[in-house]
C-alpha cells in the first residue's frame, strides 16, 4: 500500500458545498395590514448562502471552487446592497421570494460556466429568520 488511503474504499455519493454572502438592503411590504411592522420601510443585513453538490469532483477535488462564485457576490453588491430591493424585484421583496430571484440569476447566469449544481438558496434576514428556495433537479 501506498497510502493510508489505498486502505479506504471511497463509498459512491454526493459532495455538497455552501458559500455565504453579505449585504445590505431595504424593503417594505404594503400589501400586509398597516398595523403590520413590515408594511413599514425598514431594513436588513442579509445573509445569502448558496448550496452546490455534485457526484463527481473537479480536480483538485472540488464541486465548485469557491472563487468562481465572484460574479454572485459581484451581483449582490451591485445589484441589491443598499437598495430598495421593492425597486429592484419583480415580486413582494419577502425573503422566500428573494431566495427563489437569486436561485434563478444564480441558474442563469452562473451554472452554465461552473461544475456544481445549485441545490438551494437560503436567505437570512435576521439571526432567527431565514426563507430556503430548494432548486428541483432537472
């Protein structure tokens, strides 16, 4: 044997990953009854972490490295930090409606060029809040 791990048989399976990214943005949601704390301008430090898996890794053993990910985090400080993601969305800016826009700019914009498949999007709005957007496997 050449190595502790020419003594371990490698079971078959996936290797998931996630990347979380930061920024900053307002909202409101006026449909909600005016009595309604969120149908007031307000603010949040979000949290988006991105899933990937894959079957098979890329060399050096990798599912995606995490570096190719930039444009993402390219996307949110230019796009969404310090907006008004009202402004920005095309639907109610809640956090579960952030996270399925994310999932489809991650999709089309990123996916093609990289070799993880985008698995979910999970969107924290506060510590003890979060919306996931899981992705269906096509």
């Amino acid at each position: 044997m050449n190595s502790a791990l020419d003594a371990v048989s490698l079971p078959k399976g996936t290797t998931t990953i996630g990347k979380t990214f930061d920024f900053e943005a307002g909202h409101l949601l006026p449909d909600l009854p005016s009595g309604h704390k969120c149908s007031r301008q307000h603010g949040h430090s979000y949290q988006v972490e991105v899933v990937l898996t894959a079957s098979t890794l890329e060399a050096p053993g990798f599912v995606t490295d995490f570096g190719a990910l930039a444009p993402f985090k390219k996307f949110l400080d230019t796009e969404l930090d310090h907006r008004n993601l009202h402004e920005i969305l095309p639907c109610a800016p809640t956090s579960e409606n952030l996270a399925r826009f994310l999932a489809g700019w991650f999709i089309q914009h990123l996916q093609p060029d990289i070799p993880g498949r985008l698995v979910a999007v999970r969107v924290r709005e506060t510590e003890r809040s979060w919306a996931r957007f899981d992705v269906e496997e096509q």
